[in-house]
C-alpha cells in the first residue's frame, strides 16, 4: 500500500469543499496520490489557469478519470477544490 507523504514545498494551504472530500473518500490510493501530486503543482502555481484567481479553474487527470473544479485565493495563499467531477478514462 503506498503511503501518504506531506511537503511542505509553498507557504499555501488546501481547503476541500464538502462536495469534493465526498468523491476523495470514494477513490483509491493511487487516485490520491495522483490527486495529491496535482494539488501541490496547483498550489505552486505550476499548472494553475490563470482565470482561477479571478473564478474556476480546472484541471484535468484523464488517466484517472477525473476533472478537477477549484479557485485560488492569492490573498490567503489558499487553494479550494470546490468539485472533482468522473469523466470517462482516456487510455
């Protein structure tokens, strides 16, 4: 079983909507991870849509069928996964 690692790569924070930590508990260790791994690229600004700062972003993981919905507050340094939405896997 893989096991969850915590960086500390950016003074920036994560904050899960209650929609979204529903579909997180529902997913596989490796989806997490995957998920993880986006997240900390999202918080670092590598990746991110510009138009997050302003509304939604969105990124997606097609290998693991999922579309990311989230915003970034540049204030607080806060990333908000507002949704992860199923969406059929890409080979």
């Amino acid at each position: 079983m893989p096991q969850l690692r915590h960086h500390n790569q950016g003074p920036y924070r994560v904050h899960y909507a209650p929609q979204a930590w529903r579909e997180v508990g529902r997913m596989s260790a490796e989806t997490f991870l995957a998920l993880q791994k986006v997240l900390e690229g999202l918080g670092e600004a590598t990746g991110r849509a510009p138009e997050a700062t302003n509304g939604l972003g969105r990124h997606a993981l097609p290998e693991h069928g999922l579309e990311l919905e989230y915003t970034w507050d540049e204030r607080s340094h806060t990333l908000t996964l507002l949704s992860l939405v199923r969406v059929p896997r890409k080979p």
